[in-house]
C-alpha cells in the first residue's frame, strides 16, 4: 500500500506529538527507521483485514509489458539529473510525432511504492500523449530518499523553491527542456497521491515554469509540516494553522489546475481536493457544476471555475463510489480504477488548454 498510510501509522505507533522531532519522527528515531516501523504494523495490519481495505475499486497489477508503456513508434528512455540536493533518475517518454519541432511536456510524480513504469502503465498516459505528441517524464524517488518510494510531501525542506526534492523536480523539468525541443509555455506536472501532494507543492513553488497542475487524490502545498499534520490532513482533512489554503488569491495569481479525487477515499480524505482548489482560487471566477456517469462505471460531479472570458482556471472531479486509486486506470499498473472517468485523458485535455503567462 502507500506509504501516505505508513505516515499516520508512524504517529498512531509514537506518542505525544511533544515527542516527536520537527520533522515528525519521534524523537532519536531517524526517519526511515520510523517509516520502517511504521509499513512493517500496516502490512501486519492489512495482512489480517485483507488486501484491499481503504482501498475501494482498485485493481491490482499485472506485470508491466511494452505495449502498456511503449506505444509503437515511440521512446521511453532513462536519464539522472544531479544537483547539490542530490540526484534523481527519471524515465521520459518520447513520441513518434518529434522531429525537432516544439512540444508539450508532462512531468508525472507516482505515488508511494510506485516506480516511473508502472506509474505509467496505470495512467495510460504516455499513450495518451502519443496521440497528443507531448513528451512526459516521470522523475523516480529511491527508497534511500523515502522507505516507501514516497515524495517527502510534508516536510517543510521539501516545500519550498530551490531546496530539496523541489529542486530536483525542478532540474529535472529543466534538463528535459534543455535536451529536447520543449514548447517553455507548455510545461505541466501532475501526479498521484504523494505525487500529487508534491505536484501542488511545485504549482506553488515554481508557478513561472508550470503552466497547469494535476492533483489525483492528493493534498494543498502546505496541508502539513510534519508526521502529526500530515496525520490529521489524510484522515479529516485538517489544516495546520495558519496554512492559508482557504485565502483568495489576488486577481489572476493562481496556477490553473484539475483535480481529481473519489469520495470514498480512506487514505486521503476528499476534503484535501477542496482545499487544493482554494489554494488556487482566485478572484471573478463563476462556477459551473456538471453531473455524469461513465458507462458501467462511477457517477461523477465536475465543478468547474471560468474567468470573465470562460476560461476555465479549476476544475474539480468528485468522483462517486471511487477510493484512493486513479481513476479510469489500467490494471496494467498498480492502484488504478478502470471504472473511469478517464482522469489521464481529461488531465491532460486541461493541461493542453493553459500556456504560461496566462495566469
């Protein structure tokens, strides 16, 4: 499962939040010691309740093959980038349809035990990008970085520009754009639980080079500053004071951004969805709400937020039935919903609709 669980698992095994470091480890214990600890009671856990509790509608993977990650014509190549935070390999998806000319790019952060591979067989999405000609890359985070493979969401060294995995996230986007003929007003992230935590992060962070973020059941940039937090965000969708996540924006100062979230989500409480979008809420927005059903699939409401000129700045997928899981995923990959809506494809339709500069 994810680590995002072992997180508050380490709080539910510590003691009083006085007790822990300000990183949220109890005190003396290194971190991955604590995760350790902490993913090793989970699995016992989920070992005697069964394999798929909190976990509503996913489908668990297959073995990776070619075709789920390769479509025919097209590269997925592996490449590191280094920088005084430290370094980081990442896999990039190049389609058949590049010749030099500027394209799109798509940075995709996993989730927790995820790996670029398979993170990409379950979205689908460098199929999707195939038909769309858009480079995606998929930065991976080592188990030296995180027990579990997660991003370091909620630590505040790795919340802020120019530090820590934010660096690393940023370099990497930075060298792809270097390496290849990158269209620079078309660059988006996204990401999946953990992943889209740190994709928010990195909205909020880096907003002059991210034309648009994705969040599939994950958290607001600043929903937690340690263990105890990101506890009490997870499960109840708490804030820590003085977050800010509720606070209109000036005028036109936020970064466009889809998000996607089931409302029988057990690991991630789908109020953390409100709270990315009030994050990025600006004003003279007025809202829309549509309703839908994927055939033999989930009901949904999509809410979406347009400027004066209908733009659309926010879009928000409650997603009816779904639990933590992405949505309208292959079982190619792990923790996926294959009763849609196909959150990929709608991702990455809003992502093509927004250019820098814009916001």
């Amino acid at each position: 499962m994810y680590l995002d669980l072992a997180l508050w698992v380490a709080v539910m095994l510590g003691t009083p939040s006085s007790r822990f470091d300000i990183d949220g480890r109890p005190a003396g214990i290194s971190y991955a010691s604590a995760a350790t600890a902490a993913q090793a009671h989970l699995f016992r856990g989920l070992n005697a309740l069964g394999s798929g509790v909190g976990l509503h509608g996913l489908v668990q993977p297959g073995p990776v093959s070619t075709p789920d990650i390769l479509p025919e014509g097209g590269k997925f190549i592996e490449a590191t980038y280094n920088n005084p935070a430290g370094s980081r390999a990442y896999k990039l998806y190049i389609p058949s349809g590049y010749h030099g000319r500027p394209l799109p790019l798509v940075i995709m952060l996993h989730g927790c035990t995820q790996s670029p591979d398979d993170f990409a067989a379950g979205t689908r999405m460098n199929l999707i990008a195939e038909e769309r000609a858009c480079f995606v890359a998929y930065p991976a985070q080592p188990h030296e970085a995180n027990v579990s493979k997660c991003w370091n969401w909620f630590r505040p060294s790795d919340q802020r520009r120019g530090q820590g995995e934010p660096s690393l996230i940023a370099g990497i986007t930075r060298q792809v754009m270097r390496d290849y003929s990158v269209d620079p007003q078309r660059v988006y992230i996204g990401g999946l639980s953990a992943g889209a935590a740190a994709a928010a992060v990195m909205g909020a962070t880096y907003p002059d080079l991210y034309a648009a973020i994705g969040v599939h059941s994950g958290l607001a940039c600043g929903a937690a500053n340690d263990l105890p937090s990101a506890f009490a965000a997870m499960r109840h969708g708490e804030l820590p004071t003085g977050s800010g996540t509720s606070t209109v924006l000036t005028d036109g100062s936020g970064v466009p951004t889809i998000v996607f979230h089931g409302d029988r989500d057990d690991t991630v409480h789908p109020r953390n969805g409100d709270h990315v979008i009030a994050e990025n809420r600006t004003r003279n927005l007025h809202k829309k709400v549509y309703r839908g059903r994927v055939p033999r699939g989930h009901s949904y409401t999509r809410t979406i937020h347009a400027d004066v000129s209908e733009r659309t700045i926010l879009e928000q997928w409650e997603i009816h039935g779904a639990g933590h899981a992405w949505s309208g995923g292959s079982p190619a990959g792990s923790y996926t919903d294959p009763r849609g809506p196909d959150s990929a494809r709608e991702m990455l339709r809003f992502f093509l609709e927004h250019r820098s500069g814009q916001h």
